[in-house]
C-alpha cells in the first residue's frame, strides 16, 4: 500500500520559558510538522530546523520547499509498511537531514500505528523507560542558573547540559558542580569559542 497524502503543516510554538544561548535569546519556534496518511492511518514527525541557517545549513522555509519538492514526491512509491525503505529512496537527496528524518519519522510512526505496536518497539526498543537529559539556556545570573538546575534534577533529569558563552562560563560551571556534585554534567557554547580560548575551556 502507499500513501494517500503527505501534509505540512507550520505551528507557532511559544516557549514556556525564554531559551537564550551565545547566538541569542529564543521566546518562539516556528515548527514544522509533517502528516503522512494511508487509509484511515496517519503518522506525525516534526522537523528540527532552525528559522535561520546558523545552527547548521537548514533552515524552517528551506526545509518546507525541499520536502514539498523532492521529498513527499520521491515517497510517493514507497510500501507503507516498508519503512526501512524511506531511507534508501531519500538517499539521493543530499544533506538536509533535519527535513529527511521529519518524512521520514511520520513513516515510522504510521507503519508503527498500522501494526498496533509502540513505535519504540519497531525501532528495536526494549525498556520502558529511558534516562534523559536536559539543555539549560544562560540564565540571568548564577543564582536562577542553580535555581533551574534544581528545578530539572528534581524533576528526574540525569544529564544536565548548560549553555556558556565567553565571560559566561568558569564561575557558572564551577557553581553548579558546587552544588550539585557528580552529576553528569556538559556545557555547549554554540560555537562561541575560538582556539584563542584554549586557556579558558582548560580552566
């Protein structure tokens, strides 16, 4: 069976708190989301792309235009319940892999849905739950940063992440391992550093 309809769909989504990193301080997303449907089955994946090419080459309007030129049609032949498939029919299409794996997860989750079974369970997955991890934007000052570390190891978190950017990474990173020990515990600066900075990131 293939596919009756690939749909793409754009939402506003506001964050529940802002999301500031070295490249600036984020309050919204414009998400895509793709729907693919066969009979009476539809499977939903989103695409991760940024408004603007400076995370890495894709972007939200980007994506849209590759996905509604090259890839809902090069889908077009693919056996729904074949989702192994999508892959090797995208494989021509070059990069672009946040807009790939959106069409390519709504396969997934439809071929998931059509068999009556988790979509964990057809990507191999076998426990019920996994341990995850959680990205913390710069905050205002050391005090919220430690506030909102509490907050996500509280609420379960394992992995912590914080965002640093240069003048604002030393006293935040040796704040938060003050207080909270060996979490596990990773910085990204987005790319904020240089090889000028070797001292700084030794530190």
């Amino acid at each position: 069976m293939h596919f009756d309809s690939v749909t793409l769909r754009e939402i506003a989504l506001d964050l529940v708190a802002p999301f500031e990193t070295s490249f600036g301080r984020t309050t919204s997303r414009r998400i895509i989301l793709v729907e693919v449907v066969a009979g009476n089955t539809s499977g939903w994946g989103e695409c991760t792309a940024s408004e603007g090419p400076f995370f890495n080459d894709e972007f939200t309007d980007g994506a849209w235009e590759l996905i509604r030129l090259f890839v809902a049609p090069t889908i077009a032949a693919v056996d729904v319940d074949d989702p192994e498939s999508v892959s090797a029919a995208l494989e021509p299409i070059r990069g672009n892999r946040m807009a790939r794996a959106a069409v390519e997860t709504a396969v997934w989750d439809l071929a998931a849905r059509r068999r009556g079974v988790p979509l964990c369970r057809m990507l191999g997955g076998e426990r019920p739950a996994i341990e995850c991890g959680v990205s913390i934007g710069l905050q205002a000052t050391v005090d919220k940063l430690l506030e909102k570390v509490g907050r996500e190891v509280d609420a379960g978190y394992r992995r912590i992440k914080i965002k640093i950017a240069p003048g604002r990474d030393i006293a935040l990173v040796a704040a938060v391992r003050e207080r909270f020990g060996d979490i596990v515990l990773s910085v990204d600066a987005n790319s904020a550093y240089t090889l000028a900075d070797a001292d700084t990131l030794a530190e």
